[in-house]
C-alpha cells in the first residue's frame, strides 16, 4: 500500500480539564486507538495508521502529555492520569469501545485505560510491551538513545541495542524524542504500583513482542486467530537474551481472561510501527489484530 494517501487524516484539539490533548485521526469504521513508546509522539505511527485506516479502522491517535501540541505533563501526572486522557479522547469522538493499542511504555497507558475505563475498551494490543522489570543495561540504552547532546554513534549504537534488530537501519530514530520530559515520564510510570494491577485486565489482550531474526510484523500477523477467544499463553523457544524481558511479561499475564503472546522475529522493537516490506505491502494489516478485534 505504499503511496497510498491519508484517509482523511485531521487533528483536533481535545480538552480534559485544564489539559489539552492533541489527537490525530484519520479513516472510518471501528475504533483503534495507538499510544507510542517513551519519550515520543504518535507520528511514529504514521505508515502503520495509514494502512490500518485503509483496512476500515479509525485511529485515533492521543499525543501523549508534552508531545506535538498536547499540554505538558503537571506535577503528580501517573498513568492513572494517561489512562483518564485516553478515555477523555474516546469519549470525546464517540468511539466506545475501541481497541486500544500501546507501543513499549504506551502499553502500561493501554492497560491501566482498560482498568480504569472497562466500558470504554473493547481489547488491548501490547506491542514490544516494556517489561515489568527493564533487563540489564536497558534503560541506560534508551537514556543515550533519546538524548540530543550525546555522539551520534553512540545514540546508534544504543539504539541498535534497545531498539532495532539486526539489519535494520536505527538513525530515522535520532529524531523524534522528547528528553525533557524523561522525569515526569519515569515518575508516572511508578504509579498506580505494578505489583497491584499488572497480572489484572478486563479487555482480551493480545501480547506481541519482537525477537530479532528476519522476520517482518505485517507478514506474521497475517497468521492470526478468528476471533478473540484466546487461549493460555504457549510455549515458544525465544532466542537466548530475548526471552527474560517476554516471559517476565507473559508470565504474570498468562492467568488473564483471553490472553495470548506472539513473539515476532526480526521486528526490533521499533520495527512494529515501520512500514512493511514489498511482500508485505498487499497483505492485510493487523491480523490477528484485524480479524481478531473485527
């Protein structure tokens, strides 16, 4: 679908309290809200909004707090107060229930929407989902990666480690961070406490994680389930250094109502919201999102 244009991409300036919220939203048809990663906007999703728009959703896609023109982040912001946004925004555009969508950070936003807000969501999909505890060395790679001030090589090199999988290209990701806001962020992230919520949910989820082979996230996800009657979590063999961050989430999700993980090899953790290669390009997108959330 390269070349295809926007369906009717706008944004709106969406108010929740003294805050407002920049949201971009673009196609018709059911609800599919995307959070991004830390640090970073929704424009990250670009190429993949477009080819969900053009596959009958309507994405709708919240700027984070500080991020494009949504208000910065006030004193004692948690994810609590990201959750109520999110539902801020789905109620504002009449769009309950809708699938809710988060990238790395934006899962724990994802998650604590569908606790908060049951009635507003309709499923969640935790894409590269951050991990309950970060593996060794991990925050410090994202840290460098998103800071402006550091050697360029040196921002590569730890994007290549926290980021990107072998082979693919890590400097579109030099652009796009928000470092400033890298404290109320971190803060935010500690509350409610992740021991009281995070083996809980409401809405089916779908836990898909990248490993590192060759692999392409559209391509995968064509091999989707029918409908979302997940089963229990089943055993995989993940690649060795990959496998602590997956199972430490899975794990304490496996118990959930409708869960189920897919480990996705050659996506990098950025690789979820690239474009798809040329094989990919006529496949449907977000099977099993698509079919299983339709």
């Amino acid at each position: 679908m390269t070349g295809a244009q926007p369906l009717n991409r706008k944004r709106e300036a969406v108010r929740h309290g003294d805050a407002t919220l920049d949201v971009i939203v673009e196609g018709a048809g059911p609800a599919l809200v995307l959070l991004p990663s830390s640090l970073r906007d929704s424009l990250d999703f670009d190429p993949l909004a477009e080819r969900l728009a053009h596959q009958g959703w309507r994405v709708i896609r919240p700027q984070p707090r500080g991020m494009g023109h949504s208000s910065p982040p006030t004193a004692g912001m948690t994810l609590a107060t990201l959750a109520d946004d999110v539902a801020a925004v789905i109620d504002h555009l009449s769009a309950a229930p809708a699938v809710v969508v988060g990238h790395a950070y934006g899962h724990w936003v994802a998650r604590q929407t569908d606790l908060r807000h049951p009635q507003r969501v309709r499923g969640v999909v935790a894409l590269g989902a951050a991990a309950r505890v970060f593996p060794p060395g991990m925050a410090e790679s994202l840290a460098i990666a998103s800071d402006p001030v550091q050697r360029e090589e040196d921002r590569l090199a730890a994007l290549r480690h926290c980021m990107f999988a072998p082979g693919n290209d890590p400097a579109p990701w030099l652009a796009g961070w928000y470092p400033q806001w890298r404290a109320a962020y971190r803060a935010a992230s500690q509350w409610p406490p992740r021991d009281t919520w995070y083996d809980q949910g409401h809405a089916p989820l779908l836990d898909l994680h990248a490993l590192g082979a060759a692999h392409d996230l559209l391509r995968v996800m064509k091999h989707g389930h029918a409908g979302w009657r997940w089963p229990h979590a089943t055993g995989a063999a993940y690649q060795q250094g990959h496998a602590q961050r997956v199972f430490q989430f899975g794990d304490a999700l496996a118990h959930c109502r409708g869960y189920e993980r897919l480990a996705l090899g050659g996506a990098g953790h950025a690789r979820f919201l690239a474009d798809g290669d040329e094989e990919a390009q006529g496949e449907e997108v977000g099977s099993p999102v698509v079919h299983g959330l339709g």
